[in-house]
C-alpha cells in the first residue's frame, strides 16, 4: 500500500510540473486576432522602482521601455514550481537575444513585498524586470485573462499578440518562437 501512496505522489507531483499551478485552457489563433476597442495605459513597477510603460491602442501593444523588440511576458507566482524551473530558461534566452528581445516577469501575487520578491530574485539569478504592482493585475485582464501560472504572451516587434503558452513551456519551443519573431 505505501508503494501505491509513493507512486500516486509521484504521479501527481509530476502532473502538476508539467501542466503548471493552475487551470491549463489553449487558446486558438482567431481569439487571439479578435480586435480590442479598449485602450489601455499601464504603468508596472519594477521592483527596482522602475516604471515600465505599456500601452495598447486596438490589438497592438507598445512597451515604451523596449521599443522594437520581440517581448515575453511571463506571468508567475513565487510559489509556483512550473514557474520556477522556467527560470533558469528565461535567463538563457534573455542572454542570447539580449538587444532583440525582452523578457518581461509579472507577479500575479498580491501581499508580496519587494523585499521578499528581491530574494527571490536574487536567489535565482534573474536577469530581466520583474514587476510587482497593483497595475499587474489590470494588464492580465489587459491581455485577456491569466486562468493558469506560468502563462507567457510572446509580442512581436509591432505589439500584436502572436504566441501563449499556460504551464511549464520547454525553453526549445520558445527559442524556436523568439527566433522567428526576431527574424534570425
């Protein structure tokens, strides 16, 4: 009987890894094509202070901050061990397409202090803003909803919507989405 209890754990530990911390929904490329009539003016703090500057007019997105770069919004929790084993992803590909590309770390926690989420930041080496405001909140709703951490949203160099990914992503498939929207 232990044996099955071990291998239950196990099954599920491994489940909730590859899917991620939350409810996983796909979303097709029609949606993500639908025109917004809503405008949009955000202003995410990062935890430096730092003000990042996102604005959508229709369907389009500038990131003031980044302009004409490929963009990868990655919304996440502290807690989340999906989105902590991407981590390590994310900083290789902030690396190698460092003046073409920007990743972009949401947290979608609330009651998290700075302090807190600089050790966490520190602890795992990240390289790339992570932002932890109450305006974090709005651009998820912004984007269309986050039912499901890790979620990222790739936006190419015009601000359009062209990738989503909810739950643990191998860094191939983003390496592989990155380098077609950078045009490499």
């Amino acid at each position: 009987m232990k044996i099955k209890k071990l291998l239950l754990f196990g099954f599920l530990s491994i489940s909730l890894f590859i899917t991620g911390c939350d409810k996983k929904e796909s979303i097709s490329s029609d949606v993500l094509a639908q025109p917004i009539s809503k405008e949009i003016s955000l202003n995410l703090t990062t935890t430096n202070g730092d003000k990042l500057s996102i604005k959508r007019v229709k369907n389009n997105w500038s990131f003031e901050q980044h302009p004409n770069k490929v963009v990868l919004v990655v919304f996440f929790a502290t807690w989340c061990p999906p989105c902590k084993a991407e981590i390590p992803h994310l900083i290789n590909l902030q690396n190698k397409y460092g003046k073409d590309f920007q990743v972009i770390s949401v947290l979608a926690e609330q009651n998290k202090s700075n302090e807190e989420l600089k050790n966490f930041i520190a602890e795992y080496k990240i390289n790339y803003p992570v932002t932890n405001s109450d305006e974090n909140f709005k651009f998820a709703d912004g984007v269309g909803g986050v039912d499901g951490i890790p979620a990222m949203f790739l936006f190419d160099k015009k601000g359009e919507i062209v990738m989503k990914y909810v739950g643990a992503t191998q860094e191939e498939i983003l390496d592989s989405d990155i380098s077609k929207y950078i045009g490499k």
